[in-house]
C-alpha cells in the first residue's frame, strides 16, 4: 500500500537533474519492496548483481549474528550479492571503483551511522559510490546506509554514538535532498528517533521518518514510500 510521506513535500522539485536511483529502509523489506528494487534495475532478479557494504556493523557487538538475517532477502529473492568489505580495500581506490562499477546495486547495512561516514571517506568509496549513482547505478540501504545517502549526519548522534568513529564526518553523500529517520516506530528507538527528527526539522532539513516495515524508492523527481 503506498503512503504519504510525513515532513515531505511532495511538490517539492530536487535540485539533482540527473536520475538518481535510491531504495532505502529502516529494517524489514518485503517482497513487494524487492519487486521495486527489482523495476529500478530494471532486469531479472537472478541477472542483478548486488556489492553488500556492512561496515556500519563492524563497531556492533554480535553483529555476525544478525548480519545474516539481512542478507537472507535479497539471497532468497535471488540477486547475486557480495559481500565488499572495505576494511580490505584501502589505498585501492581503482580497484574498489572497478569492483562497485560490475555491480548492478550497491547495498548500505545498518549499525553505526558516524563509523560507516568515516570508513567511507578513508577508503574513497565515499567519491566512488556517488559517481556511480550518478551514472545510474542503484543504490540501496537500511538504517544507517539509508541514512548517509542524504545531506547530512547532523543530530544522528541521538540515535548512534559519534566516538565509533575515528574521525566524525556530518556531511552526507548528497544523494537525495531529504534525510531518512529510520526505526520510528521502533520501541528501541522510538524516543532517539523522533529526537533525531524533530532537530532536523528545526534545523531546516527535509525528513522522511519511516516505520520498520516502510521502504522510501527515488527514481530522479518521483518519490514515494510503500
């Protein structure tokens, strides 16, 4: 069923003129969730091929044991996915930029949102991702990989702990011109949540505070939540 947007205006024309495709999340993606996935690609399930970027994990204890659980969907959907872990690709930028520019998605996880920023940064993903999507490759994330597509980082430190990370970055990588709040419905987080977004708001930011269950899709101007 699609949704309204909360604290979005739909009217609202993005500065990007170029297609800009992005999927992203807070938790949970359902099957009709991946069939959007499956139109912004725009080929067959087992043809897409998916880089899985979960660094944002590697400062969470126990993260092995949840990882797993988020990798299930897209494997049971049938994508072909890898697992890119840039703790193994610095001061290979080529190669990285080699590695994400055979794939169809590049996939953002969840975790630390100031930790995933920074280990972006020092390894150049950061540069190379956005010249991807610029070209037209799907980029795809939940929770902290949704929230990095947008302009900032600013007041995320209501939900994430910035001394993760060893050098703290709060500009975003410019993606999209709003700003996901995600797990708003979330008892865990609920309280962080709507902290998080009612500071963006009064900063002047654009949200779009999702449910655990909610996926916000971007294809260039059109935006919508299912």
């Amino acid at each position: 069923m699609l949704l309204a947007i909360l604290n979005f205006d739909a009217n609202f024309i993005p500065k990007y003129t170029r297609i800009m495709k992005l999927l992203l999340y807070s938790l949970q993606i359902s099957a009709e969730q991946l069939a959007a996935l499956t139109q912004l690609v725009g080929k067959k399930p087992a043809d897409i091929s998916f880089a899985l970027i979960e660094n944002a994990a590697d400062v969470e204890p126990d993260s092995q044991t949840w990882l797993e659980e988020f990798r299930a969907p897209l494997r049971n959907a049938g994508y072909q996915i890898e697992v890119i872990d840039l703790r193994n690709w610095r001061n290979q930028q080529e190669k990285l930029r080699e590695k994400l520019a055979s794939k169809d998605v590049i996939w953002l996880g969840g975790g630390n949102t100031f930790y995933l920023r920074w280990i972006l940064k020092e390894t150049g993903a950061d540069n190379i991702i956005i010249n991807l999507i610029k070209q037209g490759k799907v980029y795809a994330g939940w929770s902290a990989g949704a929230i990095v597509a947008g302009p900032t980082l600013q007041y995320v430190k209501a939900m994430d702990d910035p001394k993760a990370a060893p050098e703290i970055i709060l500009d975003g990588l410019h993606l999209v011109d709003v700003i996901v709040v995600p797990h708003i419905d979330n008892k865990d987080f609920i309280e962080s949540a709507a902290a998080m977004d009612q500071q963006l708001l009064q900063a002047g930011y654009a949200t779009v505070p999702l449910a655990d269950n909610q996926v916000f899709i971007g294809n260039g101007t059109e935006r919508k939540i299912i």
